[in-house]
C-alpha cells in the first residue's frame, strides 16, 4: 500500500485514509484553488479590458451618428462585463479563502499526526493498525 493513495471503502465502510495521503489531497486543494484564482483572475481583468474598450465605442458611436438605442445596447453589454467581472472577484476571493484553509488544515494536520507519522516510520515496535483497539 502507498502511503500517496486514498482507498476505496473497506467491509465497515471507512477509508483508510494515510497520513501522506491526506498531507497530499490538502497540497492539491491548495494548489488547485490557486490556479483557479489565477485563471478568474486574469479573465476578470480581460473583461474589466473589453468593458472599457465597450465604453470607448459608446462614446465613439455618438458622433459618428449610430442611433441611439444600438448606443445604449453597447453600454449595456460594458455594464454586464464589469457586473461580471465583480462576481468574478468574489469568486477569486473564495478561492484564495479555500487556499488559505487547506494550508493552514495542512499544518494543523501535520502539527497533531507527524510526530506520530514520523515515530511510525522510525521505531523499533510497529503501530498497531488502524481498529486494533477498537472495542465492540
């Protein structure tokens, strides 16, 4: 068994969840939640972009006699790419929030087990596997 792998349910209906592998789902969430902030966070500022570039054209529009209501069509697609992009922005709050959390869960995870991992792994008697203890 790897200590990298999260198992399928046994007979009672537990994970047998490692030490490292739970250090290593925690590592990928952070990671994961931080590629998406990167990601909505370089489209929000694209679309932060064509909505100026949006307000531009409007401008432009009036002067070279475009009627009035293809105008206000134009302002209302800039007014719905910044709408989008501020629900963008909370998005990449809430994944830079979830980034934060698996980190510090990390090492709170590994504050409390990996003293217990690392003794495990280094001494002479084997840990008694998981339920051996385990009244019924």
């Amino acid at each position: 068994m790897s200590d990298l792998e999260i198992h399928a349910p046994d007979a009672d209906g537990l994970a047998l969840l490692t030490y490292l592998a739970v250090q290593a789902q925690l590592l990928k969430l952070k990671l994961q939640t931080a590629l998406l902030a990167g990601a909505i966070g370089r489209e929000r500022r694209a679309m932060e972009a064509d909505a100026a570039a949006a307000r531009q054209v409007a401008e432009m529009s009036g002067p070279a006699d475009v009627a009035p209501e293809f105008i206000a069509k134009i302002n209302e697609v800039a007014a719905a790419l910044l709408g989008v992009s501020k629900a963008a922005g909370v998005v990449v709050s809430a994944a830079d929030g979830a980034s934060l959390a698996a980190d510090e869960t990390n090492g709170s995870h590994r504050g409390e087990y990996g003293g217990i991992y690392d003794l495990s792994k280094t001494g002479r008697h084997p840990m008694a596997k998981p339920g051996f203890y385990e009244t019924k």
